[in-house]
C-alpha cells in the first residue's frame, strides 16, 4: 500500500477551505460570522447597504451574555471586548416612583458562566471590524436578485454586476430586504408589541447595575456600557405619538419622586438630545432558515425583543455554529450542513424568542390595576426562577 504525499494527506481538508462565500449585512451576525470564516481560512465577501462615511455611525447599548463572550474569546478578540465593556453585577426592577421593587444579583451568571457586560453596539461593531478589515467590506451596497443553479447561487448586484457563490448568509438584520427576494411574506411573521420608545446616553462612569422602572403605559430602562449609559424611555406607540417626546418625558418626571437624582438627569439627558433613536418593539420569526445554499442568519432568520437581552448573543453563538457546520462541509454537500446547523440552532434561537415575548408582556402593560398586581408579584419572583431562564438560554 502507497504512502500519502504530504499534499494528498491535506487535500480533503483544503477542499473545505474552498468555499466562497457571500454575506450580506455587516452586523453582528455577519460579522462575527465573517471572523469565524477568517480564522477557518474560506473565501468571503461582505455587502453592507450603509455608505463607509455613515457606517456604525450611532447604536444603542447591548447586554453581551457569555454565550456571545464565549465567541470573541475564540477569535481572541477578548482583550479588546473587556477593554471596551463592563461587568454587569444587579439587574434591578423599580416601580414607577423610582422605588425599588426587586434586584438581583448576576453573578451567578459571571461566576458559572462567563463575565456577562454592557458594551455600545458601536464598540462591539468597530471590534469584529476592525479584526477583518474594512477592505473585505463592499460598502453602499445591496442584493436585487438570486438565483440558484446546482450547487452554486448567483448573485446580482446593486451596481449591476453579477458574481456566483458556493454559499450565501443573509444577515441583513430583521427588516431583512435580501429575505423577500426568496421568502414570501407568508414565510415570515412579525410579532408587535405596539410599544416603542427613544434612546439616549449619559456620561456616567460608576453604574454597573442594570436598572428598569416599570410603569403603567410606560418604561424607562438604564443600561451601563462602559463610561456612559444608556437610557431608554418608551410606551404604548399610540400614545407617545399622541403625548410627543417632550410630553412624554414631562409625564413621566412627574412620577419619580425628587431624591432619585440619576432618573431625572437621565430624562433631562433624552429631552435634550437632538434627534434621539425610536426603538420599535416587534421581533420576528422565519419559518425555513434555508433556500438551497442561501442561509439566514442573527435577525434575518429570528430577530428579537430587547426585553431580555439576548438577540446579540444569540446571533454571535448561531453565526460560531453555522461556521462549525461549515467546517465539516465540502462543495458538494453545503445543503446537508446546513440542515445540520438548523437542527442544532433553530429550537435554542426560537425558545429564546419566546422568552423574551414572555418577559415583554410583564413589561409592557397598560393598565394601574393590571400594573399593580404585577409590581406585588414580582417582588416574589426568586433568583432561582431568573437563573432557570437565563440558564436554559446559556445552555442552550
């Protein structure tokens, strides 16, 4: 029996290297997707709809649980995230006067776990940018139309260029265009809340607490990243449009009593802002992830509330298991692994979206009475029972 050449011996393992890929949406998703790729040594492109002058020029606060950490650690990009971010120690809930109601500590979380921290969607961006390079990043452009021949999928472009791919990601985020080219709008689904809200920040550098105030038709939320906060102020749809910004702010002042001075400053901050973000409340579910070799990823596929905190980790540990797929896969056989990535990811992302939907019902209601049931029953909802949550979402 012959000996294997040093070449013969590498070439299976070479010919899953060769993919070429296409992403689409230079997210999180994507481009944690994009790294991951990078380290496995497969040929990728990535098409942003956004200018490079008007890239990541805003965001808002994300909270990074250790299933996302656990993802930058394995691109060795760890010193950079706890450079850039903070530990989160209490998550405190408040009743509509500034009050606490209930806190709990994460540390179980950062103890068992991983470091669980708050860090900017800007800094978070500009971490898995800078790692690939913005020359890998085709800017100012989008997808007008795929099709797919075998094993390949052929891709044209805004410009009007044409290019053909062993296999395309779409992570274009939960307003997904790339999506309708191949999913009918009976394929996805929208779950609306009817609430949304604005976003602010404010300089603050001793806060490691997340901390919500939970009312009757509104919301306020403060969340640390690292040497600011970030402040959201929301409510039924309806009404802010009907109260405006200014209005709305004025209302909820009145509520907070005087000597919680980081809540009034915080809404002082937002009415002050010039043109702050509006946040809408909805997340949305795609039934079939896949279309021959056209994969969604992060949002595309399942996007997410931000009650709970977990959409960008979420999208971080579904983008590290599609590229484990990938990396058993050869040409011939994309299709089967990424069947397998779906078996492996779909039920954990979806049973995570519900959990959120859960918790945002808690959240987001409207009436005094209903609020004030709410507010005496949580203060009997245990850290075991939080744990058990946050827990199976970790574990999967």
């Amino acid at each position: 029996m012959g000996h294997l050449t040093r070449e013969q011996t590498f070439e299976p393992k070479l010919k899953m290297k060769n993919l070429n890929i296409l992403i689409i949406g230079a997210g999180v998703a994507g481009l944690t997707c994009a790294n991951l790729l990078k380290r496995q040594g497969s040929k990728f492109q990535i098409v942003e709809k956004e200018s490079l002058g008007n890239f990541n020029g805003s965001g808002y606060m994300l909270g990074l649980l250790p299933l996302g950490g656990r993802v930058l650690t394995e691109l060795d990009l760890d010193k950079e995230y706890f450079e850039q971010s903070i530990e989160m120690t209490d998550y405190e809930i408040h009743k509509e006067n500034g009050t606490l109601n209930k806190a709990y500590s994460l540390n179980f979380i950062n103890k068992d776990y991983g470091s669980y921290r708050g860090i900017g969607r800007k800094e978070l961006i500009s971490i898995l940018t800078k790692s690939i390079g913005n020359e890998h990043i085709q800017f100012d452009t989008t997808i007008t139309e795929i099709q797919q021949k075998e094993n390949l999928v052929i891709v044209i472009f805004s410009d009007g260029k044409k290019d053909s791919f062993d296999l395309v990601i779409v992570a274009d985020g939960i307003h997904s265009e790339t999506r309708k080219l191949l999913w009918n709008d009976n394929e996805y689904k929208y779950y609306d809340t009817d609430w949304g809200g604005w976003v602010a920040w404010l300089e603050n550098k001793n806060l490691n607490a997340y901390k919500e105030y939970w009312g009757a038709a509104s919301f306020l939320g403060l969340y640390p990243v690292k040497n600011k906060i970030g402040v959201f102020l929301g409510g039924p749809n309806e009404l802010i449009k009907k109260e405006g910004m200014s209005g709305f702010v004025q209302k909820i002042k009145k509520e907070i009593l005087p000597e919680f001075k980081i809540v009034h400053n915080s809404l002082d901050t937002l009415e002050s802002t010039e043109n702050p973000f509006y946040w809408e409340f909805h997340d949305c579910r795609t039934k079939d992830w896949q279309k021959g070799n056209v994969i969604l990823l992060g949002d595309s596929a399942c996007g997410f509330l931000p009650t709970a905190g977990v959409g960008a980790s979420m999208a971080m540990d579904s983008a590290s298991a599609l590229v484990d797929e990938l990396s058993r896969t050869d040409k011939e056989h994309i299709g089967y692994g990424l069947k397998l990535y779906i078996k492996r990811q779909k039920k954990k992302v979806e049973t995570a979206q519900e959990d959120s939907r859960k918790l945002g019902k808690l959240m987001f209601v409207k009436s005094n009475l209903i609020a004030g049931i709410r507010d005496y029953a949580i203060r009997f909802y245990s850290i075991k029972q939080l744990a058990k949550n946050i827990s199976k979402t970790i574990e999967g």
